[in-house]
C-alpha cells in the first residue's frame, strides 16, 4: 500500500512548470508615456530659394536624459512630413555667440544645442 501512495506523491511534470504572468498592456503603454513625457519644443525653418519660410512648430521627444541630438529631430520630422523632408536639406542650430548669434551646422549625431535657456531653433 505504501508502494502506491508513493507513487501518487511524485509530481507530474505539468506540475513542475511554473507560470507566469505577462503584465497588462496598460502598464506597458505607461512605461512608455513616462519614457515618451520629456519633449522639448523646436521651432524650424524651411528655406527656399535661400529665402527663409514662416517658422514651424514641434515637440520633439528626447532620447537621452539632458540633450536633444538632431537624429531626435530627424525621426520626428520623418513621422510628420515624411523621409523626404529631413533628407532634403542641411541643417543649422542658432546659438548665441558673444553678443549675438551664429548658425551651427549640424550631423545626425551631433547634439542642438539651445538658443537662449530651452529654445531650439534650426534652419534648413
């Protein structure tokens, strides 16, 4: 008798497998809208024939801590104008210089640096 309660006490191996649980979708999307909190705004502007356009308005998400880099820019202005726009021009940061301003010719990872306290301004 002992012999069979024996084998009744051994585990299966369904019994072995330990479940877990995915978390919600919501906790997900939260992680993702306290990442995606931190957007900066960016006014740019568009040349044509070496004549500046009227300004445009965007916030653009940060993807490190403290710095917005052009790539930032980039990927935001691909998902509101299309790929064409950002590949089409150079583009330029104002930053002040002793007591005015020069332009700041900028790369794909070069960091934007701000005009004056929080505003980033490019040209294109």
């Amino acid at each position: 008798m002992e012999g069979r309660m024996n084998k009744y006490r051994q585990l299966s191996p369904e019994r072995e497998i330990v479940w877990t649980e995915k978390l919600p979708k919501y906790h997900y999307n939260h992680q993702q809208q306290h990442h995606e909190a931190r957007k900066v705004p960016v006014v740019y502007y568009l040349c044509k024939n070496q004549q500046l356009k009227h300004p445009h308005f965007m916030e653009v998400p940060l993807s490190s801590s403290a710095d917005l880099y052009m790539r930032d820019v980039i990927e935001r202005l691909n998902i509101l104008r299309g790929r064409v726009i950002a590949s089409m021009y150079s583009w330029s940061c104002k930053r002040s210089y002793k007591n005015g301003y020069v332009w700041h010719d900028l790369c794909d990872n070069d960091i934007v640096h701000p005009a004056h306290g929080n505003d980033y301004i490019l040209m294109c």
